[in-house]
C-alpha cells in the first residue's frame, strides 16, 4: 500500500507508552525479574538515574484511606477552589477534556471537583487496570491465603502463545547471563511469571501482556486452586468452550470486581481483549469509561475496598511509576513526589487533504486518557488522584496533559491556583510524549 492509500485507510491503533512499575526492592519476592536490572542502574555510575519519588522502596507504598469511613468522594459538595482552578484551567480548551481531582491530603477533609466529570469515551490501555482487578478478583477467590496468592504470582509460569500478535510494545526481558534487561516486543514463544504479564500490562502497556492476564483469570476462575494447569490443557478449555460462554465468562470477571466495591459498571466495561488474535478467541464488546468512575477505582485502591485490602496494595504497588515519566507523570514538579500511573490513547485517521496521520494525532479520533495518584513525600506533602481524560483532534496532547498535572500539583500544594505554562519547546513537547 502506497504512503496516499494508507493516509486515505482508516488507522485504528492502541497505544501507550513503555514505562516501569513496581518498587525496585522487591525483585525476588515479587518474582519481576527485570527489576533486577533497573537497580543495577540505579547503582552504576553514569547511568540514568531517577527522581526522588520513583526510589521508594516496597514497605513505604501503604494505602493512604485503608479503614475510611466517610463518604463517597463524589457524595460531597464540591470543593470551590478546586472547582474554581478546573474551570479557569480547562473550560476555554478542547472540549472534549473531563477531568476529575480528589485531594487526600486530609481523610478527614476530604476535597473534590470535576469537569465534565462524566463525559464517556474508551479508556484505551487504563482499561489494563480492570484487567488486573479481573486477576486478583479470582486469586483471592481460588486462593483465600494471601501468601498461596503471592506464591501463584511468584512461581506461575505461562507461554504467550499464540494469543500475542501485532505487538509494538517493547517489554524489558531479564537476561541472566548478561545481567541487564534486553528490551522487544513480547513473541509467541516468550514465557513469565504471572507478576512479570502483571508488570507487563501494566507498566509497559504491552497489549499481549493485557490479553494474558485477562487468560490466566479466567483460567484460576475453571481451575480453581489446581491453577496453573499445563499450557496443552488451558488451551484445551479455550478451544472446547463454546465462545459465548467464554464471552460470559470474561465480562464477569472484570465486572464483578468492579460491582462489589461500588462502581458503577454502566460508566466503566471493558469490553474487549487487547490483541486481534485474543479477540477471535474470546468475543467482546465494546469499552468505556468516564472520570468519575475511572477517579472511583483509583479511590476503592486507596480504600483497600479493589477486591481487598492485600489485593489493593499490590495493585497499586503494579501502578508505581519507577522509569521514565511522560505525559501526565512528565511534569518536573512531581519529580519528588510518588506517582502511580496509568495512560492509554486510541486513535483514528480519516481521509483529509494535506493531513498526514502520525501517532497520537487522529484527525477522527484522539483520546488520550491519564489517572494517576500523586503522593508527596512527607506528612505535609500534598496526596490526590487526577483522571484527565481528552479527545484534541490532530494535536498530541502530551505536553498539555504535563502542563495540566503541574498546575494541579502546585495548586493543590500551595492552595493557589495556578495558571498554565502555555509556552514549549520542541524538546518538552517531544520529549512529554516520551517513554525512554
């Protein structure tokens, strides 16, 4: 296909920068061993390092609102300041933005406002984050101990297989006998542990890793506690199983999570797997989100209500945001803070003269989603989640959503509003959208 009929073809493509999760410290007992490697960096001199808030270790992530008992945030009045700021900031912009902030600096005193808080469009890659509440929904189920849970985590293993396919995530694969991470696309015949497919979905986005994850749920959900079966057998179920009953059974589990700590399913679904080949195995539907609900998932993790306490705390522990940081988390203003971050973008090009499609620039369709909690380093550090949610036509919106997260933190730091650094250079734009 010539360069004008691909521009004149309608480009559907999921996308969403590599990064890291997961505390460095926890290599063995998590079973990720690419982090392995990250720490080896961050000890080799010369090396890029990282900032403050990325160093934390695995005891210092906690559950900031675990045994809250006040109100929904959203059964609050909301706060006029915070209200005020979202106006001034975002009302003359693409009206497509909806943005949803909850500061917890204070459980007692809990703030929220929104704009266009309930403005519904598909989440893109943040809809991994149900995907993991899917996996840890039916751990605890075939597994009530938490350590037997860590352990299935730790020491299952599992081959992609065939459900992998037109993967342009590259994933960091620990090498042994070279001892650092090699970094590429996730192939049939690569195998992890099932945290590595978490750290995988989750930190670098890779759509195969999002798809396997889903699998493996469903697959403790047949199994139960004789999980893991043989690779030969859990293929076997998937291909005797009619496809309607496999499509019953992975809309409940990334429903009945969601259902059980009080989030309205009708405002988030995922509907669909990540990948063409996963998809003809196990029919979907369509997704959704708005940031109200996407803001009530992030708030159940804080409550440890996500599945529950134990699950909640690894979730977000998979949500820790310790490589590079881009749109959203690019902000240097965040740079001491700890950020637990999810992005995904879907875009679409249409036909248009003089238009050339480029990645995260659909002139049909541009949705660039961010959640994210902000975790200031102290007692008297501001603690608040933002859901940012956007659809700018023939715009990357990388270095709006940075600019937006900095203006947010030192608002709500200082509780001054701030007005927006309009102004960038090339460098900042490029670098914004950015994961290595």
């Amino acid at each position: 296909m010539n360069q004008a009929k691909g521009l004149a073809a309608i480009a559907l493509l999921m996308a969403s920068c590599v990064v890291a999760a997961y505390p460095l410290d926890r290599a063995e007992e998590s079973g990720i061993r690419r982090l392995n490697g990250y720490l080896l960096q961050q000890q080799t001199p010369g090396a890029a390092k990282l900032w403050p808030g990325q160093l934390l270790d695995s005891g210092d992530i906690a559950l900031r609102l675990d045994g809250y008992t006040g109100p929904d945030f959203d059964q609050l009045p909301e706060d006029p300041e915070l209200a005020g700021f979202l106006a001034k900031t975002l009302r003359e912009r693409d009206p497509s933005y909806g943005m949803v902030l909850v500061d917890m600096t204070n459980p007692e005193n809990i703030r929220w406002a929104g704009l266009r808080p309930d403005v519904k469009q598909n989440a893109g890659s943040v809809g991994k984050l149900i995907c993991m509440a899917a996996l840890f929904h039916a751990l605890a189920e075939a597994f009530p101990d938490t350590e037997d849970r860590a352990r299935v985590l730790r020491e299952s293993v599992s081959p992609a297989g065939s459900w992998v396919s037109n993967e342009s995530h590259k994933v960091p694969k620990w090498n042994e006998e070279l001892q650092r991470n090699l970094h590429s696309v996730i192939v049939p015949g690569d195998e992890f542990r099932l945290s590595e497919w978490l750290d995988h979905a989750i930190s670098a986005s890779a759509n195969g890793a999002g798809s396997i994850i889903w699998r493996e749920a469903m697959l403790i959900r047949h199994f139960g506690a004789e999980y893991p079966k043989s690779f030969e057998e859990s293929e076997r179920f998937f291909k005797e199983t009619p496809k309607k009953d496999l499509a019953e059974l992975a809309q409940a589990l990334v429903t009945e999570p969601l259902a059980a700590a009080g989030i309205d399913t009708n405002n988030l679904q995922q509907g669909s797997f990540w990948t063409t080949n996963s998809k003809n195995k196990v029919p979907g539907r369509i997704s959704f989100a708005t940031p109200r609900e996407l803001a009530r998932l992030v708030f159940r993790i804080e409550e440890g209500r996500l599945v529950d306490s134990w699950s909640s705390l690894e979730m977000k522990k998979y949500m820790y945001l310790t490589k590079r940081r881009y749109r959203y988390s690019y902000a240097p203003e965040l740079g001491s803070s700890a950020v637990y971050f999810k992005s995904g973008s879907l875009y679409a090009c249409k036909p248009e003269e003089g238009f050339r499609c480029d990645k995260y620039m659909g002139n049909d369709r541009n949705l660039m989603n961010s959640v994210a909690v902000v975790e200031g380093i102290g007692e008297s550090e501001p603690h608040y989640l933002a859901v940012l949610m956007s659809n700018v036509l023939r715009f990357n919106s990388a270095w709006d959503h940075s600019r937006i997260a900095a203006a947010v933190h030192e608002t709500i730091r200082t509780n001054v509003a701030q007005a927006l650094r309009e102004t960038a250079t090339e460098k900042e734009m490029s670098d914004s959208g950015k994961s290595e």
